[in-house]
C-alpha cells in the first residue's frame, strides 16, 4: 500500500527512479549525487507519491479511509553506515526523520501530516530483506486514521514495496 507519509525512506530508494517525471526526477537525481558524491553524509530532499496499485493498496489497507498520499522528508544518513551495512549484511538503524504528508480521503485532504520514523532496514547478501519503518509518532492526524495509518505502515505488502523501491535505488547508484 501506501506511498506517502508511509514512505519516509522509500522516499530516497523511489527518488531513484529514472522514470519520475517533473521536478521530482530533480530530486532523484540530487538524491543520486549525493550518494555518489562520496560525501560522509547523504543528504537530500526524497518525495514519494503512489501509483495506481499501491493507490488501490491504500485503499484497501486502510478500508477506504485514505484514497491517496503524497509524502517528502528531508533525508540525511551516514553514507558508510548505508554502503558497510549493505556490502557485510545487517540491519542499518537510521535516525528520526519527520516525513510530511498530504493524505486523501473521499472527501478531504489532510495536510502537512507530520509522521516522525526511524527505519529499520536489513540487508543479506547485497539485498534489502526487510525495511521496517518504525513510526515514532504521528501528528495532526485525527485519532481514528491514526490506527489504520499506523497499521498500513507495517504491512507485508508496505514492506515489500519499500525493499524493492530500495533496492532498485541502489543497483543503480551502485552501477555508476
């Protein structure tokens, strides 16, 4: 499911993308630099918006109640923690990072939802495994989404797509 505020780290594995159109590719691109750059910290803005499967996903994780999210963090990690943690296997714990998000629900746009995170991300064998996002809280959100939204985040399908969306970013910052 979800895209959005869900995504706070799928944010820099989708930013990724060379198919992001916009202002988005922009970022990916900057998202890339960074972390080929060889600076000691990658630091840069991710976004993330769903598609139209994970749109359905949304939906059906969260019965109808969201339709649609669009998200974006600030992001800032250590780049030997990401790259030594990928090449020995492991699991990288990442720092707390707000991620913004704008939900959509049949009738209502809720927006600038704060959901601070701190992703959970373990590799094996060059791979990302498992990502867990590890909500932290969730602000400005009223208390009955907060359940639903808070579930969505840990789900298997949430989970999959994060690790496929980081894996894709990093066969191909890696590839450069």
């Amino acid at each position: 499911m979800l895209n959005g505020c869900f995504w706070a780290f799928a944010a820099l594995a989708m930013a990724g993308d060379p198919d992001v159109p916009g202002d988005r590719a922009g970022e990916a691109d900057r998202c890339l630099e960074q972390f080929n750059a060889r600076h000691p910290w990658i630091e840069c803005r991710a976004t993330f918006e769903p598609d139209a499967q994970a749109k359905d996903a949304i939906s059906e994780i969260t019965s109808g109640m969201i339709r649609d999210a669009s998200c974006h963090t600030n992001l800032r990690l250590e780049r030997k923690g990401l790259v030594g943690t990928y090449l020995l296997g492991g699991v990288l714990q990442l720092q707390p990072h707000d991620v913004f998000c704008d939900l959509y629900t049949e009738a209502y746009v809720l927006s600038q939802i704060k959901i601070t995170v701190a992703p959970k991300v373990t590799f094996l064998n060059k791979t990302v495994t498992d990502v867990s996002l590890g909500i932290v809280s969730i602000a400005d959100l009223p208390p009955f989404v907060v359940a639903p939204v808070s579930d969505a985040t840990e789900s298997t399908f949430v989970r999959g797509q994060l690790a496929k969306a980081l894996n894709a970013f990093l066969r191909q910052a890696l590839a450069q």
